[in-house]
C-alpha cells in the first residue's frame, strides 16, 4: 500500500489553499457584479470586456502568487488615483485588483502554513493595528458615519498591505529586492515628471500650477499621483535609501549602482517644488551622514559639506526663493495656513479629544475653528499627528504613542547591529517620510505604511544581505 510523503502532503496542500483561493475570487467577482448590477451601473461592452479581462487577469495572478503581486502592486500604486478600469462612477483601478488579490493570495497562504506566512509581532505593527482599532471606533461619534466607515475599511486595507510586505520582507533578500524595486519604479517617474515638466501641455498625468511670491508661474510635476507632495515624498524616501546604500558601498561599481538613482530620485524631488519633502529629505540625509560607517563617517561628513556650499549658488532661483520661504512662514499662505490649523487642531481637542470627530471628520469639524488668516480653501488637515487625535480621539493617540514606541525600538535594534546596509537604508528613508507627516496627512500614503513594514520586518532581521 502506497504511502504519502511529506512532499505529497505539501504539494495536496498547495492544490487545495489554490483552490480556495479560486472559489474566493470567484466569490468576489460574483458578488462585485451583482452589486455593479444591482447599483445599476454600465458602461461599454467592449470597455467592460477590456477591463474585466485585465482584471481577472491581474487578480488571478496575484492570488496565485502574492509575492508576484505584491511586485506588480508596487508598480501600480502610483496609479490608484488615475487610469480605471471601472465605469465613471465606480471607478477602481489595476491598483485595487491588485491589493485585494495579493491580499487573498497571502490569505491563502496563511491557511496553508500559517507558521511561516504571518511575520513575527512588533511594536511598530501593533500601533499600526491599532490604528485600524481606532478608526473603527471612531465611526461610533462620527460627524460623517459614512466616510468614517470608508475610511476605516481603507485603514484596514493598507494595515494588510504592510503585513504582506512584512512577510515578503521576513528575509534580508526579501527586503532588499522590495527596496530595490521601490527604488526603480520612483526612478521611473522621475522619468515621466520630466516629460512633465519639460512639455506641459502634453496632458500626461497630473500637473500642478501656482503663483510664486513674485508673478511667475511654478509648474509642479506630480506623475500621477493626487498632489505633487505625495510623488515627493516617494522619491525622497527612494533617494534617502539610495543615499543610505551608497555609503556603506564595498565598491565603485556597487556605488555607481545607488549613486544613479540616488542622483535622479533627488533631482525628481527637487523639481516638485515640494518644501515639506525637502525638510524630510534634509533630516534624512543628516541620519545617513551620521549612521553612515564609522571609518567613513568624518570624510562623508565634509564632502556634504563642501558639495552642498558649491552648488547652492546653482540652484534655480524658483528652488532658493521656495527655500527661503520655510525661514517667513507667516509670510505665505500655505505656510501660515498650516500653523494656524495646528492651532485649531488644538481647540477641536476641547471638544473632541475623547471620541474624536471620526475619520474624515476633521473637514466637517473645523470651519468654526478656522483662524483668522487661514486660507478659507484649506479644509483638509495638512499634519498628520495632531489630526489623528482629533479625528480617532483617545485611540488614535494611543496608537501614535505605540507606532513612536515601536519606531524606537526597531531603531535601537539596528543601532545595535551597526547600522547595517538595508537596515540602515529603510531606517533613514522612514524617519523621512515621519518627518513630512509633521507638514501632510499622510494617513493614507501607502509609501508611509509600506516603509513602516519595512522597517518593522528590518529590525528583526538576524543577517543582511551578502556583500551590502
């Protein structure tokens, strides 16, 4: 009588988590059409067959392997807000399939192995946990239950999203080729901010234009993200991580391979006249100078030096005169405005600080609590820590105070093994991205969450990657 082997096990395994995970998305495109039909919605039979077609495409490919997915997802989230696929009032976009098939992919995985598909608890994870936590019950008081509920399921999506990335970055080659990836795909839209910027009237993507202080027109790049400060952010991020890599290079030809896109990512940055990923990428860069190798750290130290005083006077006097702006911020309107909303956020705590206004709440809120000066168009908070609080009350602070915990310690834990290549890389790129918060509400910036797994999944690492 025959007997079954463990690999015969494993591979009836594997059939039955894929068949599950094909009954599932059945399941879901199932129920996705009927509520399309039953909303009434439509749109072109051929767009419908191209969509539908590409999305099942996508989303079988995803669940059969996440780790494929996850690639493609990183590739398409700069496009979550441009290019649907859905009609013009469902829109959802390569992005969403993508998420929500790797998200089932993984799913999959954690039925059949549980063992080796969840990533070991963290501080770092359990504040972003929380977080969903308190966006839950935020819907409770909520000014606006409906958008609280929305958001809350957003909060949920992107906490998975950094649990799948913490997975896949379980080991040192894991990370290293998601921040390899990272890396390159921002290099690539640099590569379409230029287009961009060099031929406006091309209508690729999204552009923003406004006034400077004097009577020229800034041209603001923002590939296809909402605004160009997000698009910054990811490429400060990417250029912080370069930076990070270059200076613990064991070669020329190790350093030529961080130093290209370290040079295009900040170049790609500087160009979307984003001050906020400019302070980000400043306090970045000091980190990777002072954990940069300790044999290196002195003569690094002096080349910024020296480098960043020899070619200030061949900046663009649009990036000087931007510059010079963070030095008078009651002076502009956008500066002043995003002073005079911390004030605000500080009287809704009056009222607001136990339950919170709910998310998306702090909109509904605010109005009455506008300050004199404030720019009347800005409703939107423009900081992140703050507004937590005022629109998830208690929790949302707790949840703060846990994620600070939790970036603490996976600081101390890299401190401790000498700031190591990829580690040190995500470190610094995190610490960026945290920064910025202080000036956008980067509560639902999927690059914030994505290096927040990193480096929850970085810090208990036990080796790094060969020759880095």
């Amino acid at each position: 009588m025959p007997t079954i082997t463990a690999d015969h096990a494993s591979v009836a395994s594997e059939g039955r988590a894929r068949l599950l995970a094909l009954v599932a998305v059945i399941v879901l495109a199932g129920a996705g059409a009927a509520f399309l039909s039953y909303a009434g919605l439509r749109w072109p039979a051929i767009d419908a067959l191209f969509s539908g077609t590409l999305a099942a495409a996508l989303a079988a490919v995803s669940v059969a392997s996440p780790r494929v997915g996850l690639a493609l997802l990183l590739a398409a989230i700069p496009l979550f807000d441009f290019a649907t696929l859905g009609p013009a009032n469902a829109p959802f976009t390569a992005a969403h399939v993508l998420l929500g098939g790797t998200i089932i992919g993984w799913f999959a995985r954690v039925a059949r192995d549980w063992h080796t598909a969840l990533p070991k608890p963290t501080t770092l994870m359990g504040g972003l946990g929380l977080l969903v936590v308190g966006g839950v019950s935020s819907m409770i008081a909520s000014l606006v239950p409906a958008t609280s509920a929305f958001n809350a399921f957003r909060l949920l999506s992107l906490f998975l999203l950094a649990v799948v990335v913490m997975w896949r970055a379980s080991t040192a080659e894991g990370a290293f080729s998601l921040l390899r990836l990272l890396v390159w795909i921002a290099v690539a839209l640099v590569g379409v901010e230029a287009v961009q910027y060099l031929m406006p009237g091309l209508s690729l993507g999204r552009i923003a234009t406004q006034g400077l202080e004097s009577t020229a027109i800034l041209v603001r790049p923002a590939a296809f993200f909402l605004d160009p400060n997000f698009l910054a952010g990811y490429l400060s991020a990417a250029a912080i991580a370069c930076g990070a890599m270059l200076v613990r290079a064991r070669s020329w030809h190790d350093g030529i391979i961080w130093a290209v896109p370290g040079v295009i990512t900040t170049a790609g940055m500087l160009l979307t006249y984003s001050r906020s990923a400019w302070v980000g990428f400043a306090v970045g860069a000091l980190l990777v100078l002072l954990t940069a190798p300790a044999k290196r750290r002195k003569r690094l130290i002096i080349i910024a030096v020296v480098l960043a005083i020899a070619l200030t006077p061949f900046l663009p006097s649009s990036i000087t005169d931007r510059v010079a702006t963070l030095l008078q911020p009651q002076a502009t309107g956008s500066l002043s405005t995003r002073y005079l909303m911390v004030v605000s956020s500080v009287e809704m705590l009056d009222q607001y600080w136990l339950t919170g206004t709910g998310l998306g709440g702090f909109e509904a809120a605010y109005p009455p609590y506008r300050q004199p000066g404030a720019l009347a168009r800005i409703l939107h908070p423009h900081q992140l820590f703050l507004a937590l609080w005022v629109e998830m009350g208690l929790l949302g602070l707790l949840a703060e105070l846990v994620i600070a915990v939790g970036i603490l310690i996976a600081w101390r834990r890299i401190h401790l093994r000498g700031y190591p290549g990829i580690s040190a890389a995500v470190l610094t790129a995190t610490v960026a991205l945290v920064v910025e918060s202080f000036f956008q509400y980067y509560l639902y910036f999927e690059y914030l969450w994505l290096f927040l797994a990193l480096l929850a999944a970085v810090s208990i690492h036990r080796e790094e990657v060969s020759g880095v």
